[in-house]
C-alpha cells in the first residue's frame, strides 16, 4: 500500500511511504543495487543497513544465468540467500537482455538471446520473468519490456510499446497465478509497470495511459538515461509525469547523479536506483555536499581530513582522504570498499534529507542550493 | 618487555606476554598480514578488532615504494594512517627485496635492486630500512637480513649468515640513533634479530649464538617455508631453539597452516605470520575446527549451514556457504572478504584457544587432537 503524506506547494515533489511485507520504505527513495545478490566493492547485507539503505536492487536476469533463480528458491529465496531482511525490488531481466545478452532475437513471445557468461541460447518473456523474480521472492517485482536506446525510431517504438503492454499483461497474468502457488516465496509480490516511448512526447503519454488502467502496484518510468541528453531526459519526465497515477509510487529506473535526483524529485519521482555511487567510487570519483571531488588528484596526499567532514560513513568516521586514496591507488579492495560505502551512504543520506526538506516544508530552498551545489567540484 | 607466564611439562610450548606501547601482546600470537597497510580482500581496522587480530604486519619494502614511508611519516605513523591502534610488526624489507624484486646486487653495505611496481633503481641496506620503519613507527621493527632460497650452498650460506650479523649490528646502532631524533613517531620502537642459516644445523646454532649476544628485544626465525620440506622446517626449529635466549619472544617468519602453526607452538614458537588465510580464501580454501574445506565444490551449492558451525566470525555469524560460495563463483568482492574474515578469524581463534589450553594445561591432548583434524578435509 502507498501512501503519499505530503505534496511540495512549490513543485510536483511528494512525501511517502510503501508498505511491504519487509518493511515500510519512505519516499523518495534511493535502492541500493546488488546486482548479482552482492553490491560491488564488498558490501554486505549488513553495511547496507550500516549505509541506511531502505531498499536492495538485485537482477533478475545475473541472478537467472548465475547461481540460478531455482537454486534461491529451494534456499527459500533472495531474503534468506543474501541476510538482507529489508525490501528487494528486481528489475525484470528485460534492461540486461537489451544491454548484455548478444544474438537476440525479439519475438511476440519474448527474446531469444545468448548468455553473456558462457553463451548459452536462452529464451526469456513475460512469463519466465515473472517465474524468476517469483522464485527470487523479491518484495517487487519488475515487468518484462523493451528497453530501447535513445536516439530510437519512431514507428519502431510505438510497435514496441504496444508490445511492452501486452507482455505487461501477460506479466501481471502470470504473477497472480504464482501468488496462488503453494510454494511459493513472497505471495504477496507486488508488480511495478514500466512506460516507454523513448523520447516521443505522444507516444509516453498513450503508453502511459495504456498501462495506468491495470491498476499496478507502482508505476516506473524506463527507457531514459539511455544515450539522450539530460534536457530530453528531465522534459520527458514533464511531459509524462501528470499521466501517472497520484497514489501509486513512481519509478525513474537507472537515474543517476546526485544532481539529477534532486531534479527529478522536484519533477514527482519517488524511486531511484543506478549503479553509478559503485561505479564512480572505483576510480575515486566521489560525492561530498560540497560537491563532487577525485580522491586520485594529488592534491589529497596528505590531506588528513575525512572525505567529507558532515559525513557520518563508516569511510568518513574511521580513515582520512590520504589513506584511501592510498589503498585505491594500491588497487586495494579495502579503498574500493571504502569509498563504494561512502557513496552509497551519500545517496541514502541525500534521500533523508530530501524527505526532511519535505517534511519540514523547506523542500524548495534545498532544492535551489542543491541543484547546483552538487553539480560542483568540491573545493576543498 | 616480554614476560613468559608459563610453560607446558610436555613440549617446549611457552605462554607469553608482550607489552608494548600499543598494547600487550597475548602469545603464541598469529600477525594479522597488511602488506600495504590494509589486509588484502577488504577488512578494515575495524574489521581486524571484529576477527579478534592482536597485531597488525605491515611490509616496509612495499610501503617505501608506495606511498612512500616519508608520506606515512609526516601523517604521523601508521597507526595514525591506518586507525589501528594496536602492536603493529613491519617486516625489514629484506624478504621482499629477495623474492619480489629484481636486477639485485648484494653488496657489504646493503642491496641494489629494481622496484617491482616501475623498475625504478633503489637502494636498502640496514640503515636504509631502520630509516623507513622508524618513520612507519611501528611497534617491532624487525632487522634487515638477507634471506635464501632453500635448498642453498652451505659456503654462500655461512658469509650470508655472518653478513647478517654484521647487519644486525648496524640496525641495532641506527635505531639507537633514530630513536632519539625530535621527529621520531615511536621512540620505544623494539628491535627483533633474525637467525638465518638455511637448514645447516651448524649454521643456524652458530648464528643465533652471534645474534643472541646482542640483547634485542625478540629473535625471529627466517629463511624458513621458502622451499624445503615441512620436516626439514621443524627440524631446524627443534635444532636452533634450545639456543634462543628463554625470557624474549621467539617468531617464526612467514609460517603458516593452522596445523604449522600448532607443530611450531609445540616446539616453542610464540608469534606467527603468513598470507595463507586471505590467499587461500580468494580460492575458496577455507579453514573449520573438523578440518580444511574448499567451498567451491559442488556439494556446498545448496548448504545454508554455515563455513563453521563452531565460528563466530562475520561470515559465519550472517551468512551461508551457499550464499558464500556463489559470490566467489561470480566473483564479487564480497566472497573475497568474507571467506578472509573467516579464515582470520580462524588463526586468531587458534591461537586464542592454544593460549586457553597452555592456560588450563590441557596444551598436551589440544595438540594431539589437532596436529591431526587441522590438516584433514572437512568431511561436512
């Protein structure tokens, strides 16, 4: 159940709180990505709760080809496998078979492709999608889609759309009967629909439409951060954003800088999830509130201070600037470590303060200082 | 100082107590290894107080080059660099220079070698290495030695081991001399000696009769599980150890599995140090109180027991071998350092429960009971 608290005067942003048979996660919200049941860098099931993670991120698709979605279901599922007590969401499979997989073929049924570990033929549609993240038990699961890259053709995307639709059908067809199954992990699995229309004003606003008559349990917004500029990114969002039904939670899949959340929550997001926190703290890129700054620049040798002195990490509590940088200049996994949970803990931490912002009523100052701030280089 | 509390009526085993600066030191003691001032596999400082570690090893050689011991110096030590507070050893360097570096050229006052990292030109003789450990400020410092290969020529063999001896005496004077500099991290920095002399038993007796006439603070046994058989080894221990002053604490370098280790203690070794547990953990080579076990086997794909039943480790204590043994298989940081966890957790509970046992003096049936279990395969 979803219940929005409080809507910003000034903006389309909104308060909230889903209700999930593992906990209640507040809105907005940042899902920390565990791509194969493990973040990247180390994290454990006990640093997410460390970094105030609300909600874990795990792929249908990694979780399918290895260890194998049957072998978590006998282990009674993603909950028990990884010790993470808190809500999962899956993505679907259908963004990784785009993006990964190779020698795919798109039919009605669903996408014949070959596996990016060993190349193995595997066919995946709506239903075997909905068989994987029933298995994995995740508290939400993903619907199956076509995930297209931007720039896309026209005629192209509304064939696919309207394909999307019909395997969302399928998708929410086959989910009710696993519930029913005796089995079965998490019967209470919730389904998020995904609109797309790659950057085509008419075509996200029919395929929104289509879909917000199925009465989801949540509504994501797919197909951007995909090879557009940010400008379309954040007008498609505009544009789309008054279709999507008011009481369900709203879904910015793979998005993005810490710059871009504050944006997209100010256009009615609620849900962030991108691998970016892990995949920039491996090169030392790391985010700070007083901007972004590369732990690599000479400049922070000797520099004894903690990455970021408001920062209350376990990287920012424990170790200076001078010995993380050392440890990812070593290639370390301690340094990667470090700064993957100072990351993470910025992202989590910046979803805290969005919601204060908006409890409190000062979302729209936070909004104009932040917008901007984040975006920097830190100074310091 | 060192105090031996006291000794078993049955072997040569000793309970001891180092105390240090940083904090006393309970032996037999197995060194947690941290090359380059982090433990490989992701464990933090705090991860070492969690896995019950006493005493950290860190490697002058590797932290000369990087990021350079001048650097760790004027950050105030590295305690300060690393946030571990407790006994820190730094190995001389002498270990390194002769197995990790290359274009070698040893000569009376030291060794002319190339940098394993950029090949650059470096020089390191006694001094040299008393230099950089002072500026690490470690607890221990040990000597700088020249360390052979095993099998070696006795005639190369004997001027090493009186070379070394000449070393020793110009480590002794130059730490002397470091010590009451303005600047000095660690004016109480001790001084271990290390008896070499392959596996001649003239040799080596002759040698630590040289060395022990010096009064150091701890004598350390080198040269040792670099190539010769495991009999070889204890028998080298057995011949030189009668020669070891009683009242110092005794260090066997570089050595070794659980079973070494408790062979060792029998025969009157009190500290320890080796790469074994987090090497073999990045194989899945892990270490249990019913023997060795490599998780990658198939047989532990679907076991949500934990590594040990019997551990208390963060693995142990939060996850399964199924969940374990997938994330090394996909090879996630996270498999890495949980299966280093474990495995450090295990040496230092060893040695905690040999000092438990030399405590009760029960030492005798320990022994027994696990010279043999150490050593065998897991039958779980």
């Amino acid at each position: 159940m979803y219940i929005v608290i409080s809507k910003d005067d000034k903006s389309r942003a909104r308060r909230g709180r889903l209700i999930t048979p593992h906990g209640t996660i507040e809105t907005p919200v940042f899902m920390n990505v565990a791509t194969c049941a493990a973040i990247k860098g180390g994290a454990s099931a006990e640093d997410l709760r460390e970094v105030k993670c609300q909600t874990m991120l795990s792929n249908t698709y990694h979780l399918h080809l290895r260890p194998g979605d049957d072998l978590i279901h006998r282990l009674g599922g993603l909950h028990k496998f990884t010790g993470w007590s808190g809500p999962i969401l899956t993505d679907s499979g259908g963004f990784q078979v785009f993006s990964l997989a190779s020698l795919r073929k798109i039919k009605e049924e669903g996408v014949y492709f070959s596996s990016h570990i060993d190349g193995k033929r595997i066919f995946m549609g709506p239903e075997e999608s909905m068989r994987i993240q029933s298995h994995l038990g995740s508290t939400i699961a993903m619907a199956f889609d076509e995930c297209i890259e931007n720039p896309a053709e026209y005629h192209y995307t509304k064939r696919s759309c309207d394909r999307t639709t019909r395997w969302l059908l399928r998708c929410k067809e086959e989910l009710k009967r696993l519930s029913g199954l005796d089995d079965t992990v998490n019967p209470q699995q919730m389904l998020f629909g995904i609109n797309q229309g790659s950057t085509y004003e008419d075509l996200r606003i029919n395929h929104m439409k289509q879909i917000r008559e199925l009465d989801l349990d949540g509504y994501a917004i797919g197909g951007l951060a995909v090879g557009e500029e940010t400008e379309e990114m954040y007008n498609t969002i505009d544009v789309v954003e008054p279709f999507m039904p008011e009481d369900k939670p709203r879904y910015l899949m793979g998005v993005g800088t810490p710059q871009n959340i504050v944006e997209c929550v100010h256009r009615g997001i609620d849900f962030f999830d991108c691998v970016m926190p892990s995949r920039n703290a491996r090169h030392g890129n790391l985010f700070t509130w007083n901007g972004k700054m590369n732990l690599l620049n000479e400049k922070y040798k000797e520099d004894l201070r903690p990455i970021d002195e408001n920062c209350g990490c376990p990287a920012c509590r424990n170790h200076s600037r001078a010995y993380i940088r050392h440890l990812i200049k070593a290639k370390e996994a301690l340094g990667m470590r470090l700064a993957v949970l100072h990351n993470l803990y910025f992202y989590n931490e910046l979803m805290q303060k969005i919601r204060d912002a908006l409890d409190a009523g000062y979302y729209e100052s936070f909004y104009q200082k932040y917008r901007v701030v984040l975006g920097e280089r830190n100074p310091d």
